[in-house]
C-alpha cells in the first residue's frame, strides 16, 4: 500500500451545501467531526461544486444554504481554532486537480462507481446526463488527494468512492513517479540517512519486499518520518522505493469506517429532507414538541388498553437513541402490558430531545447574529487549505512536466 505516514494525521470530509441541518446529521455526522477534531489535523469543506452535479439548474439557493449549514456546523462544536472550515469553490486548486487526473483515469472507473447508476434511477426527474455528474467522484478524489489527506471518514456505501481514490492516485504515480534516475536518486537519498539509519532502511526494505513482512513495511514508514534531514522529494521517493514503486506524489488515502447513524426520521425510516420526516436542529421547541408528540405509534395498539410492540413502533427508535436502559425497560413493561399510553411513552423522548437542542440553538444564534465572524472563520479557513492545495499542485504539475520557466 502506497502511503506516507504523515498523512494519516490528516482527515477530510465534506457535506453538500442543503442548508439547515437536522438530528440525522448532527448523529451521523457532525458528533463524529467534533471528536475527529481533537485527534488529527482536520479539513472539513462545503462542497458547493458538487451541489451542482445535481442541482445545477437551481444554483440561487447555493449561498443561504452555505451559512446556514456552517451556522449549525460552529453550534454543533467544530471548533475553526482546530479544524480547517473552508468552501472548496474558494480554493480552486481542487478544479485544476480534478482536471489533470481526469486526463488519466479511465472512463470505466467512473462509469461503474456504485453511486452513478443508483443516484440516476433515484433522481429520474432530474437529466443527469452530463459530464459533471460522470466525473462528480473524480472530484471528491481531487478533494482528498489534494491535501494528501490519509483518512476519509465514510459510511459503508461510500468505501467505494475511496477505493477509487486510491486508484487514481496509483495509477497517477504509476505514471508520473518513475523519474528518470529514479533508484540512483533513491540510493542518494538512503545515504543522507547515515550509516545506522540507512542499513536499517535497507534491512526493512528488503524483509518487506522478499518476505512480504507488514511489519517491517511499517518500521521503514516510521523511521522515514522521524528523518529529519530528508526533503520532501528525498521522503517520497523513499516511500517509492521502499515498496519496488516510484516516487509517492500522490499517498493513497485509507477509508475511516464510521458507526451508522441510528438516527431514525419520525416515521421510522432514515431521517431525510427528501423523507420529510427530519428535526432540523434549530426548529423551535414547540414545533419539536409537536412533530414528536404527533409521531405514529404502533399500528396495532389502537386504542389506549391495547398492549403493543415496541419493536413496530417508530417512538422505540428514539427510546434507542436517548434512552438510558431504565427508561427504555419502563418503555417495554408499560407498552407490552398497556400499562402506559403513547403520549406518556414519547414523554421522556421529547424531554431529552429538547434537552440536546437547546444549548445547541443557544450557539446558533450567536453565529447567526454574527455573519462577518461566519465568513472570517470561512476565508481563513480557505486560505489555510489553499496554502497545503498550492503545495500539492505544484508537486504534481512538475511530475506532469507543467511547470515553465
């Protein structure tokens, strides 16, 4: 696996701009962000580009669903002093990317992207006969690749987008990584270590390519990071040959598989805008309390004396989600027996929901009374990611043989 152990420091992901968010993506998502932040170095972006795959004929609402989502990102605890908050329209590296792996990278790869047909049968109103929707997962590989990002945090239904990811940039150095002199430069390079270093590298290199021994593969990649006499081109090369390849421009990223959301939508099924079954994050209470209070129940427990099935009723799901176990054993006693009503099971649900949201929206509104701060934390955001996208691209226009004097 072609891969530089720096980069597994550095996670990115992104959400298209749909505006407010609600509880399914604040579980899904966002929760998992805030502890992502804490552990590596984040790049979280609003992938406006990509909205217009999509909905390129509606582009008006692009900007207030932008803010607003930002909004709730701030309020849910993405912290900007940790993590990089950025709009990848505004760092426009990631388009010149996208546009030179698309000189490399197979039709078939992206034609039998899992997502491609599905996403075509789902949106059949929609003509997505276009290049842009084609060539939509060649852009999110440009948007990892381009700060060398190491993990994706995905779903299981998205592991496929990253495989592609890796790919493309095999093929990428596959291509443009062989530099001519390539082992004479490697060999160079391995001297520079000094003497013990140097014998130790040769030692785990030639373990790891006769004997297939991960663990030296491993011990290599640690002790070329901890070189510090090595420059960038001298590391990557490393890398190369340490695995029989060429220079390492582009690492492979790793999927990091996150728990599926348990977030169920109000009728059961997952919560979706497109479901109209959602709790916006920052609804107000009286409208929280009612979309819950009005929730659908179990279909056989008509009348109030009639036991039910919680594992039929759509409130049980809830009782999952923010439930101690007491509550949800009185919650299994009192509807199997029709000991308790559904009004009062759905009590402690809407309690607690009110409970989560309310420091939440407390947060939201002073980002919302603040839009200049908003769009700070997004420049500077930007300007950060352009500074790393800017490294990258020169990187690869010089393998491309782009660069003129």
């Amino acid at each position: 696996m072609n891969s530089v152990a720096q980069q597994h420091a550095r996670v990115l992901s992104g959400m298209r701009p749909t505006g407010r968010l609600h509880l399914g993506h604040y579980h899904g998502v966002l929760k998992n962000w805030v502890e992502l932040q804490h552990e590596y170095q984040c790049f979280f972006f609003v992938a406006d580009w990509h909205a217009l795959t999509t909905h390129y004929d509606d582009p008006s609402i692009i900007p207030d669903s932008v803010n607003d989502m930002v909004i709730d990102w701030l309020a849910a605890g993405v912290n900007p002093g940790e993590a990089k908050l950025f709009i990848q329209s505004q760092v426009p590296e990631h388009a010149e990317l996208h546009l030179l792996l698309s000189m490399i990278t197979p039709l078939g790869w992206l034609e039998r992207v899992p997502s491609y047909k599905d996403q075509q049968e789902k949106l059949k109103e929609k003509d997505l006969n276009t290049y842009g929707f084609l060539g939509y997962p060649l852009l999110q590989s440009a948007d990892i690749l381009i700060y060398k990002a190491g993990l994706v945090p995905v779903g299981e239904d998205q592991v496929a987008h990253v495989e592609l990811t890796r790919e493309v940039a095999r093929r990428f150095n596959h291509i443009f990584g062989r530099e001519k002199d390539f082992e004479q430069l490697a060999e160079e390079a391995v001297k520079k270590m000094g003497k013990k270093a140097a014998k130790l590298y040769k030692r785990y290199r030639i373990a790891y390519q006769e004997q297939g021994d991960q663990e030296a593969l491993e011990a290599a990649r640690a002790l070329l990071e901890s070189q510090q006499n090595l420059t960038v081109n001298d590391r990557e090369r490393l890398f190369g040959y340490l695995e029989g390849g060429g220079r390492i421009i582009l690492p492979e990223p790793q999927p990091l598989l996150t728990k599926a959301s348990r977030m169920p939508g109000l009728d059961g099924q997952k919560m979706s805008k497109s479901y109209n079954n959602t709790i916006g994050l920052r609804d107000h209470p009286e409208v929280v309390e009612k979309a819950l209070r009005t929730m659908p129940t179990d279909t056989h427990r008509v009348r109030r004396n009639d036991p039910g099935d919680p594992e039929k009723c759509p409130v049980w799901e809830f009782h999952k989600v923010y439930s101690d176990d007491g509550v949800r054993d009185w919650v299994r006693d009192g509807c199997t027996s029709a000991g308790i009503g559904c009004i009062e099971c759905k009590q402690p649900v809407i309690d607690t929901v009110l409970m989560e949201l309310k420091p939440f929206q407390e947060r939201a509104a002073e980002y919302e009374a603040q839009p200049d701060l908003v769009r700070s934390i997004l420049m500077e955001g930007g300007e950060a990611a352009r500074d790393m996208a800017q490294q990258t691209l020169n990187e690869v226009r010089t393998a491309m043989s782009l660069q003129y004097r």
